[in-house]
C-alpha cells in the first residue's frame, strides 16, 4: 500500500525529530530538531509541513515547513525534506501538498542541487545570492560600539526591529547584536554555517541599517573572530549592502528560491529554518 501524507501536527514533532536525526543529519539532535521545528515567533501555522506514513503507519518521510506573517502576506518556508530510500516515488506527494496550501508564498533558502531543477520546474525564481566572502581580522580602531546585551538590545531598538529581536531570541541559530555610532544603530542577524565540514564561517542574514553597517563593519568582524573565533564572514552583496574590502565574490553560492506574489526585494532571511536551525 503506498504511503499516506498528512500534515505534521505538534503530536507529531517529536515523532519528527527523531526520525530527522536518524535518517537526515545525525549532527542536530533529536532535541535540537523539535525545537527547531516548533518556532518561538507567534503565528498561526497550519501545521509543520507534512509527512508520509507507511502501512505500519511508521513515518516514512518528512517535508518541513517554517510559517509567519510578514507585511499582510502569509509565507511558508520549505525546510528539511528526508524520505526513506524505498519511498523515494512518493517524495513529490509532500511537496505538491506543500505547494497546494492556498493564501501562502513560497520560500526555500536552502534547497538541495536536486531540489533546484524540480524548483524551477514548480515556477520558483531564483535570488541573487552573489556572495563575498571576506577575511575577519582584528582591526584595533575600528569605529563604533558592538553589544550583545539584552537589555541594551530591548532597550535601544524599535519598532519593526525590535519586534523581529523579540521574535528571534531564542531562535537557536539566529545570533544576535546591534552596533551603534552617533546616535544611530543597526541590528544584526548572522548564523554560522559550515563549508566542506569546516564551521568557520559566519553568515549574513538581516542588516537593518546597511549604510551604517558599511562604516562598523570593521568592528562587528572583529568581535567575529576575537570572541567567537570565526575567521570568516560570508556576506551577500543584497544582505550587507556592499562589498567588503579585501574580500573575494565566491564563483558558486548557494541558491535559494521563493515563488509567489513576492518580489526579489521582499525576500529575506528572518522566520525561517536558517535562523531556527543549525547545522
């Protein structure tokens, strides 16, 4: 009998994560799965994406999905997608049941080499993701105050950018930090990721002021590397703004894609799997 879809409900999620990191990425825990799965930003989500049971009504694949609300426009994030090798046929029930969710727009930021044919096949476009990757050294003058300090962060950011601080908190891969300089502040969102196995790398993902983050930018790549020891900063030209000096554009980044009625400029990088899981 083939497998059954059927949405993930909160019932399900611990089911999930384990099967996730069993079958998919043994690095992130079981624990670290649910958390991710289940986000800490208030939404009305209609479920965690679906999944595939067999006749022993055992989970025989998983398609993630992270939702919010952003702008009067409801977004579904494609996240993890894991079936087991003997289920692989029935791989595209998960995603048309994704897809056939009405009222929703379309994110994947991090599909697989395979994913993105059949992507583009569906009608997802393609963000520019030209990305520099830039060498964090420890400049000793570097303008500008850097702070990681809750209290700081609640006490100094408004509006839309302290809701989307408030909303990323406990987010466990979104790092937070808010650099200041006359009078002026910009809000900060990295992750670090991975590149050939090595965790070396930080990650852009939110700038909220990056005219202001051109002049500090000194300053945040060298907390990078003197208080985390991360080496390097990986920075895509829409996300920071510029180009980093001393930094060379990467010839192959990694894609990601949204489709809907969505323009290239709305897409970003908050309420998704990249600020809520590591890996």
């Amino acid at each position: 009998m083939a497998p059954q879809t059927a949405p993930i409900t909160t019932a399900d999620v611990p089911a999930v994560a384990r099967f996730l990191y069993e079958h998919l990425n043994a690095r992130v825990s079981a624990d670290s799965w649910e958390r991710a799965i289940q986000v800490p930003w208030k939404v009305e989500a209609p479920n965690h994406g679906f999944l595939l049971r067999d006749e022993q009504d055992e989970i025989a694949g998983v398609y993630l999905a992270f939702y919010s609300e952003r702008d009067g426009r409801r977004i579904c994030n494609l996240g993890a997608w894991c079936v087991l090798p003997q289920h692989r046929f029935h791989s595209l029930k998960l995603l048309k049941a994704l897809l056939s969710q009405e009222g929703h727009v379309f994110t994947d930021l991090s599909p697989s080499g395979t994913v993105v044919p059949m992507n583009t096949r569906l009608g997802f476009r393609f963000v520019d993701t030209a990305t520099a990757l830039a060498p964090n050294l420890p400049w000793p003058s570097a303008p500008g105050r850097l702070s990681t300090d809750p209290a700081a962060l609640e006490s100094t950011l408004r509006g839309a950018d302290l809701q989307i601080y408030r909303d990323h908190a406990t987010a466990a891969a979104a790092r937070q930090v808010m650099l200041t300089h006359r009078g002026r502040y910009c809000h900060v969102i990295y992750r670090t990721d991975r590149r050939k196995g090595l965790p070396l790398f930080a990650s852009l993902l939110h700038v909220s002021d990056p005219g202001l983050f051109r002049v500090l930018r000194r300053r945040f790549q060298s907390h990078l590397l003197l208080r985390h020891g991360i080496p390097a900063l990986l920075a895509e030209i829409r996300v920071a703004g510029h180009r980093p000096r001393l930094s060379r554009m990467l010839p192959d980044t990694r894609r990601k894609m949204y489709r809907g009625d969505l323009a290239e400029r709305d897409v970003d990088y908050l309420y998704s799997e990249l600020t809520c899981l590591s890996w």
